[in-house]
C-alpha cells in the first residue's frame, strides 16, 4: 500500500480501524539534533495546561494518550517518533500539533524534512516532505486532528525563529528557562521530573487551601515529597555525564581474568532463558540502558520492570512468553510481550500470533520479538504475520545487534554518571560478546551464500534467482549492521545510504541488488560518516573471494 504524499496544506483522513498512530519526523544532516513535541491543543487552539506540551522533559501527556519516544538512526538519516493514541485523547483536545526543534542550528541547515504517520504494524499512512526551511529553529511539521467522529492529518510546514520556547509560548505554554538553571545535588540540571512521578505538577484544588507562593506536601505511599508551585516548563536540556568504568589492576598477569557477571553455561531453551534473564535484569538496574531499549519498541520514558516466563490462558492451552516488560509513567503503563531467540533459533507465525491474540485481549501496547535477525531496513519484521491481528497491537522487532549497539552508545559515549551501572552495562557487553551467549550481532549470509557464490564464480547467475535474493536481503542486514557498529564506535550516526524507492520497497532493494551481482559479481555498501572526506564504500567480489573499502569524494554521491 502506497501512502498520500501530502503537500503544504494538504489533509487527509486517517483509516476508521485505526486507533493508534506513530508520528516519524525525519532529517538527513544525522549530525544535526531534531527534537520531536507536540501540543494538544483545544478549538482554541491553545493547551489547556502546560502538560498537554509533549517534548524530551516531559514525555508524555497526563491522559498518556500522547508519547514522545526519543530518536534513532535510520537508513535515511535520524528520526525521531511521537506515539498517539487517538481513542484517548481528551474530547476537548480538537488537534494534536506536531512540532520539530534545533538548538543551535536552523532548519535550513538539514535540507530534507519530512514527516510520516504509520500504524501499528508500521504501514505508512501519510507522508510529507519539505526542504522550504530557510531561518527558523522550530517548525510545525503537521496536525493532526478531529473532523467530526473522524480524525484527519494535515501538512503544516510552518516556522518559527524563536525556537521551541517561543514556539510553545505561542500555544499557550508557560516556559520557565531562566539564565541560571538550578541543579540538583548531583550536580545535575534540573530539566523535569524523575521517571516514576507525574509528567505534570500537582495542582490545588483550591485556591483557600494554600497561599500560591507556598510550599505543600503530599503523601505518596509511605513517602511525602514537597511540592513546589509550578513555574513554568523548562526547554533546557539535561546535561549528560559520563562514568568511570571500574579498573582491576591488582592481577599478577593479564591471563588473569575477573569474574563474569553472567553465565553462558547451557545451551538451547537455557540459552534463551539465560538471555533473556541478562538483559531484563540490566535494563532494571541500569536505567537509561532500559529507556533507550524500550524506545526501540515504541515506549514511552518511565520506570522499567521486567517479569520473566509468565503464564497466559489462551482457550484450554497455556501461552508462555520468555518476558513481560513494563514501563510506567504518571498514571499510565505500557506492557508488552516478548519472544527471544538465540543463535539460529528461528521466530515462528504461529507464535508470535499467539502472544498478539493473548495482548489484545489483555489490553497490552505490543509483542516485541527479539532475535539474531537483522532487518534490512528499520520497521521491517523478519515474519509476516495476519495483519488483523495488529488492529490494536503493535508488533516490533529488535536484534541483538541494536541491544548491543544502544549498550555500547551509552558506555561509550555518555548518558550513565554512575560508576556501578557503567560495570553492570559493560558486564552485559561482554556476555552478548561471547560466542556461547547465542546473542550474536550478526550470523552469517543464510543458508544458500556457498551456492549462490559458485553461481557467481561460474558465471551461471541470473537476475531474479530465488536463493540470490535471500543472499542480498542478507547483505542489506549485514551493511545496516556495520552502520550501527560504526555509530557505536565513533559516536556519530553512520548512515547506510540506500535510493529513496529502496527504502520503502525492500523487493526493489534486493532485485537490484541481485542484477548488479548477476552483471559483475558483487555487492555494494555505501556508508556516509559525518565530517569525513567522501562516503565510505564497501565491495564484496564473490568473483575473488574477496573485500575492498573506496572513500568516494562527497561530490560523487549518489542521489538518494
């Protein structure tokens, strides 16, 4: 199915079954940081509170019908996605604006914009592409919004130059960024409220309870926190820290190795359980590794628990998934199923329908599966399964590979100040980086590479050949892979650089992909690393057997 391209101005309405969007503001400069927000806005259009302003210090709606889920790298560039969900948003919010940010930069230094709304299975809805922005640090990409019972996006692609405060002020936001931000006793900025509290201040209810300028408390559980009265939203962003790994340097000879946290005896159903139990109790103990994880799987920033191999009734059988995950923010949790493979382990239709039939009739977000797999693309799954089954459940994919990427981001590159969780993560690094853990980043080229190879050797190819077509799927993976290795070990977004029609038609991808080996006997990777001289290109030359890497000059890019 082929999505409305929309042009400034343009509506169209969103499908009647649909009750669950994602909204994926996309750039191409990956060097330059985008933020997604949104404002729900009433007939007025203005926010009725300074919650219903949706951005990275204030993450979700008080309603939770609106969440901002963070960014990531894509073949394209950098995206960053927004989560609505139209059949809780509030009768009195009549448009749901969606909005992108710059700090230091201007829109007109990215080039290409452009926004997407998709469903829950990932099928694009709309789309809308820009590259008109000149001056401005904040722009309304789009809206989207009530006509009648109906709901209906629209492309906006209006700027403002005072950035995303002046932006929010706008709406009717109240911004509190005073020169001097106040820290906390880390030391930190003071940017919001923690993960496990209200996205919102807690208001009076009366006006005569308490003079507007006090202090209040209230009792939350066994605990009473004070209260301070609301000044505003603060736009300014936390400030990362980095940790100091621990250091062992009392061993008498670098044969001597420490301890490992966790075990890869076993092998099998062990190894998936053991998996599995390595990283649920990482991602619960170490936070930001957890938040940057469950944003893969379209969750919203909270506090994080994982239940392991917890029992569901589905008719007169017992369904089992290897994980429940839960991430609770405000008043709202969002819940998932998970299913992991190991090693070669293969996700089945069967099962993964299985787990949708029994988080729909639990109400839950999603079924996550967790594999070697490697998509080609972002948002592709590695099994089709019946699309009615995704009506109210989304269905996400995750690799070993992106686990360990987003693993190795945060060690390496900031967003842990605390010096045990940096070991706990690095621990984790290290058991995904045995050969026994069955968490490999990428496996191999499937099953028929040796015959496709002599094929190639022979000179008896023939473009459309089924098993080549497999073979190149696995060379997308493979060149995505590399890409997101490479992010983690320079710290900037490395691109796979694909055409445009690639992207969206994964058959197209790999029928060129197959001619081209057909024609000469090999597979190409062009890989774009920000600063650098030229594009970095990957050849594999089944003819030889062998690799070579080209840096093209950045003139003799190809289009995308």
């Amino acid at each position: 199915m082929t999505s409305p391209m929309l042009a400034k101005g343009q509506n169209v309405p969103l499908p009647d079954d649909v009750v669950r969007i994602d909204v994926v503001i996309g750039w191409t400069e990956s060097d330059i940081e985008v933020d997604a927000s949104a404002l729900l806005l009433g007939a007025d259009g203005k926010v009725a509170s300074d919650g219903d302003f949706v951005f990275y210090n204030q993450p979700e709606s008080p309603d939770g019908s609106v969440r901002f889920l963070g960014t990531s790298a894509t073949g394209e560039g950098t995206q960053a996605r927004i989560a609505i969900e139209l059949s809780e948003v509030p009768h009195n919010v009549h448009t749901v604006a969606l909005v992108g940010s710059v700090g230091t930069r201007t829109f007109g230094d990215l080039g290409k914009l452009a926004l997407r709304v998709v469903d829950a299975a990932g099928h694009s809805l709309a789309e809308y592409v820009t590259a008109d922005a000149t001056t401005e640090s904040a722009f309304v990409f789009g809206e989207v919004y009530r006509r009648g019972s109906a709901w209906k996006i629209r492309a906006v692609g209006q700027g403002w130059e005072s950035g995303l405060a002046g932006l929010a002020t706008d709406f009717g936001v109240e911004v509190d960024d005073d020169d001097a931000e106040p820290e906390t006793a880390d030391g930190q900025l003071d940017a919001g409220p923690s993960d496990d509290e209200p996205a919102t201040p807690v208001q009076v209810e009366s006006e005569s309870v308490a003079p507007p300028d006090s202090v209040r408390e209230k009792r939350v559980g066994a605990a009473v926190r004070p209260i301070v009265p609301n000044r505003g939203v603060r736009t300014a962003k936390r400030v990362l820290k980095k940790a100091k790994p621990i250091e062992f340097k009392l061993a008498e000879s670098e044969t001597w190795q420490p301890a490992p946290l966790f075990s890869v005896v076993g092998t099998g159903e062990e190894q998936e359980r053991r998996a599995t139990s390595a990283l649920i109790a990482t991602m619960q103990a170490v936070r930001p590794f957890a938040r940057a994880v469950c944003a893969r799987m379209g969750a919203p920033a909270g506090a994080f628990e994982g239940y392991v191999e917890v029992q569901y009734e589905r008719g007169d059988s017992k369904v089992v998934p290897d994980a429940v995950l839960e991430m609770a923010r405000g008043g709202r949790v969002w819940t998932a199923l998970l299913e992991v493979k190991t090693g070669n382990g293969k996700l089945r239709r069967d099962q993964l329908e299985s787990y949708l039939d029994v988080a729909r009739k639990k109400k839950y977000d999603a079924v996550v599966s967790l594999s070697n797999d490697v998509p080609a693309g972002p948002g592709e799954l590695p099994v089709e399964v019946d699309r009615r089954k995704l009506a109210k459940v989304a269905l996400r994919h995750l690799s070993w590979s992106e686990v360990a990427h987003e693993a190795r981001m945060l060690l390496a590159h900031g967003g842990i100040d605390n010096d045990l969780q940096a070991w706990l993560l690095s621990e984790f690094v290290r058991y995904l980086d045995h050969p026994r853990s069955g968490a490999t980043e990428f496996v191999d080229m499937g099953r028929h590479w040796v015959a496709v190879r002599d094929a190639v050797t022979a000179g008896i190819l023939r473009a459309g050949d089924q098993k080549a077509l497999s073979v190149a799927d696995k060379w997308a993976s493979l060149s995505r892979h590399l890409a997101l290795r490479l992010t983690a070990e320079l710290g900037v977004t490395v691109k796979h650089i694909l055409p445009r029609r690639h992207h969206c038609d994964p058959a197209a991808r790999s029928a060129a992909f197959v001619e081209r080996l057909a024609a000469d006997g090999t597979f190409e990777a062009m890989l774009r690393i920000p600063d650098t001289a030229g594009d970095l290109v990957v050849v594999a030359d089944l003819r030889t057997n062998s690799h070579q890497q080209d840096s093209l000059p950045h003139h003799s890019r190809r289009a995308e």
